[in-house]
C-alpha cells in the first residue's frame, strides 16, 4: 500500500497531488467527467467564435468581430475555468475538506448572457 501512495505522491501538479489521502477512485472520475465536460464547453465557445468569424452573416463586420472577439475569450476562460476547478475540487476530495465554491461560473455566465443578448440584438434587426 506504501507504494501506492508514493507513487501518487509523485504526479503531477504536486500542490493537488502532493497531500492528503487517495480518495475512492468514484469521486476523482466524477470530477474528472465534470472536467471533460467544461472542455467540451469550451471547445464549443472557440468553434462558435471562429464561426461568426468564418461564415458569411449579414451583420456589421465590427459587430461580427466582437461577438467572435467574446466567445472566443468565454472558450478561453471556460478552459482555464475547467483546470483550475478540477485541481481546486481534486484537493480537497483528498483533504476531506469543503469543495470550492463556482465563483467563476457566475461571470462566464454572465459573458455568455451578454454575447447571447447581442446576438439577440444583431439578429433582430
């Protein structure tokens, strides 16, 4: 058993791995597949932003920039978002201590209620 906790020990990123105990392999999948899922997310801001960008629309071209400009920032920013969640969720299933709150989902949902509303905008008139 001595060697398995050295080995998890050694992964990486150390700040996540490098303490507490290993915790049922049920919870580091579920917050793995909630990982996955906000790639997935993310995945889907960038090719939206790149469609804008891409496909003929017959909207403004400054207008077109700047929603492919905020969904492809909101495809960034769920990315890094998904990271850091699942490093920040990963210790503390290992510390036995409270899961992080989402405060960084309330602004990329608010991104995404501003890029939609001037998409509602755009498409209206």
């Amino acid at each position: 058993m001595n060697g398995v906790v050295t080995e998890a020990r050694q992964r990486w990123p150390k700040w996540v791995y490098g303490i507490g105990d290993e915790p049922d392999v049920r919870f580091s999948l579920a917050n793995e597949r909630t990982f996955l899922a906000w790639i997935r997310t993310a995945m889907a801001l960038l090719a939206g932003g790149v469609a804008v960008e891409v496909v003929d629309i017959d909207i403004a071209d400054g207008t077109k920039k700047a929603l492919a400009a905020m969904l492809l920032v909101l495809g960034i920013a769920s990315a890094a978002t998904a990271w850091l969640r699942w490093a920040r969720s990963e210790r503390a299933i290992r510390t036995h201590t409270p899961l992080p709150s989402p405060g960084a989902t309330a602004l990329l949902a608010g991104g995404m209620v501003l890029t939609g509303a001037l998409l509602l905008v755009v498409s209206i008139w």
